[in-house]
C-alpha cells in the first residue's frame, strides 16, 4: 500500500473519530448547580424567576415544600442547522472514505462511493439525542445575613447563564459568577 493511500485513510478515520465525539458532546448532559443571593424577599425572587421561566415555554413540574424546592421541565429542541451541517460533514466524510477504499481495492468498482449515504444518519442521531426533556429545580435556602434570599438553582448550564444575564439587574441576583466567566 502506498504511504500517500496510508496517510490519506488515517486522515479519514481520524475525521469519522471526531465526528463520533463531536456527535457525544453536542449532545452531552450539561447540569450544573449554582447558588444565587438577592436583597429581594425570597417570594418576590421566586415569583420573578417562575414567571420569566414560563414565558421561556418551561412548566411547572411540582415541588417538595419540605425541601422548599419547585421544579420545572421544559422540551429542548435540536438545533436544525447543526443537523444539517453534521448530515454534510458526515456524507463528505463518508464520501472520500469510499474513494480512499476504491484505490485501495479497485475490485470493489464504484461501490464504496455509497458510503456517502451514512452523512444523513450522523443529523438523525444528533437530532434524536439532542431533543430532550430538562428540567430545572430552584431550591431556597436559608438566608446568610437573614434578611434577602437564597436560592440553590440546579438546570443546563445555558439556562443559569440566561438566569444570571437576563434576571440579575430586575431581581439583584449575585452568583461567584463562575458561569459567565468559564471558558466552557
């Protein structure tokens, strides 16, 4: 075997490995829990951060009042242009593998070549892994100074970051402000 044929399919595998894990992690559970103060009263806070959340499509999916935690779930859509976009990656990827297996093995004809076929299934797999149900769990907790709130949120990472820029000048929420400030 040729070292051109050689270095030309080890490109190729190497770039179906990093579709598979590309494919993992835009799909990956990214839960994270964050603590958050206010000087607000904590059912001002609350009924602010309920209210943002159901205009955000989320619905309330219970509580445990001994705990003083309210829950909510919500539907996570995929994002369609990322499918389509892996769909293409996917099929020219499958494409030349299919032409690096023909001048390997020329007996195989023009086979290989529909190989490009497998492109659609890499958005099919995204697109069902990715779609799922969330949920996001606000726990209060007892206040450090007594007076204002605390409250203990636990959802997707994006989600807090939207909490935390969109909500912090209306209801005074202050975090570490590790979110924001994390490269990941």
């Amino acid at each position: 075997m040729p070292a051109g044929f050689q270095s030309t399919l080890l490109l190729t595998v190497l770039l179906a490995i990093g579709l598979v894990f590309f494919l993992r992690a835009a799909s990956k559970d990214r839960t994270t829990v964050v603590d958050v103060m206010s000087p607000q009263p904590p059912i001002t806070v609350l009924d602010g951060l309920s209210t943002w959340l159901e205009e955000r499509g989320w619905s309330r999916d219970g509580g445990d009042a001994e705990r003083q935690v309210l829950r909510f779930k919500g539907k996570v859509a995929s994002s369609q242009p990322l499918a389509v976009l892996l769909s293409v990656l996917a099929a020219i990827g499958s494409g030349c593998f299919g032409l690096v297996l023909r001048q390997l093995a020329p007996q195989l004809h023009w086979w290989p070549l529909l190989l490009i076929g497998i492109g659609p299934l890499a958005g099919a797999v995204y697109t069902r892994r990715a779609a799922r149900t969330e949920a996001l769990e606000l726990q209060l907790l007892p206040a450090p100074e007594g007076d204002g709130s605390a409250i203990r949120l636990r959802a997707h990472r994006d989600e807090l970051i939207a909490i935390e820029l969109e909500l912090a000048e209306t209801l005074q929420l202050a975090s570490d402000g590790s979110l924001l400030s994390s490269p990941i």
